[in-house]
C-alpha cells in the first residue's frame, strides 16, 4: 500500500478553531506572513486558505465584520470585486492555471467554515487536477508548501499595489 502524507491536514483536524474573526484584525500587519495576509485593499483583504482545496486558493473579504451581503455599500461591492479581479490576474500570471472557481458559500448549510464574516474564495484549477484522490479519500494532494505560495504571490501583488498608487 502506498502513503500519501499530508501533514498539515493534522493541524486542522486537532485544532481547535480560532474564536476570534480570522477576516478581523485590525490595523496591525506585523503578521501578514503569519496570517496569510497577501494584499489589502481601500475596503478588503486578501488571503491564502490555510486549507485550500488547490495552491494558490485565496479568500477576499471585507474588513467590516458581517455575513449579510445585503449590508455592503457599494463602495464595499466594488472594492470586493476590483480586488477579485487583481487576485484572477496575479494568478494567471504566477501560476498559469486554466481556469478558475469563483463563490461565496453563505451560511454552515452551504459550506462555509466561517461563516460570520462574508468571504469571497478563488480557487486556480488546471485540467487533470481532480482526481480519484478526492473523491475516494478525501485526501487533496498539493504540490507545494503554503508558505511557498505565500512567497511566490506575494511580489506580484506589491508590484499591483505599487501600480495603483
């Protein structure tokens, strides 16, 4: 029988979950590595899932704490959505993919793991990335380590941010 080990599923799997908002912070970005934290926008921030279904599936939220879309401003939509696009470019340009999930899961009934504070995933796919593996033992396997993600996305999105100030 061959093994595939995924060690990091080990730290969700014991962990407890965080009872603090991971989508709320604050104003501190010491620990934008830490947390994942790739890119903050006007309204909005970006992160990588640290249990993503494939490298380089990020989370866009908005800073203000809610999980009603119906209370965004459209300045909040916007923004939400701007920064959904720079993810889908910074993507393309540092991964390649072939295409790309797009939602929002809202409510535990509909898959979302955090489920009071709205979120907005993207998820870079490559034909073929789908296999046996998860749909027999819901087992994902990822090529690289998170924080070389981390490393890789990063430069491309202070280069957008350098662009758009």
């Amino acid at each position: 029988m061959e093994r595939i080990w995924a060690p990091w599923r080990m730290e969700y799997i014991e962990n407890s979950k965080p009872t603090a908002c991971i989508f709320c912070f604050g104003d501190d970005n010491g620990h934008d590595r830490e947390r994942l934290i790739l890119h903050r926008s006007t309204l909005s921030v970006v992160m990588l899932n640290r249990y993503p279904y494939t490298n380089g599936h990020l989370m866009i939220a908005p800073f203000r704490h809610t999980a009603d879309m119906g209370t965004l401003s459209e300045e909040e939509v916007l923004d939400l959505f701007k920064t959904l696009d720079l993810c889908r470019t910074v993507l393309q340009e540092t991964a390649d993919p072939q295409g790309f999930n797009i939602g929002i899961n809202l409510g535990k009934a509909a898959g979302a793991g955090v489920d009071d504070h709205l979120h907005l995933h993207i998820v870079p796919r490559w034909n073929g990335d789908t296999n046996f593996m998860s749909v027999i033992a819901d087992v994902r396997v990822m090529p690289e380590n998170l924080l070389a993600t981390y490393d890789r996305l990063l430069p491309a999105f202070l280069a957008a941010r350098k662009g758009a100030e």
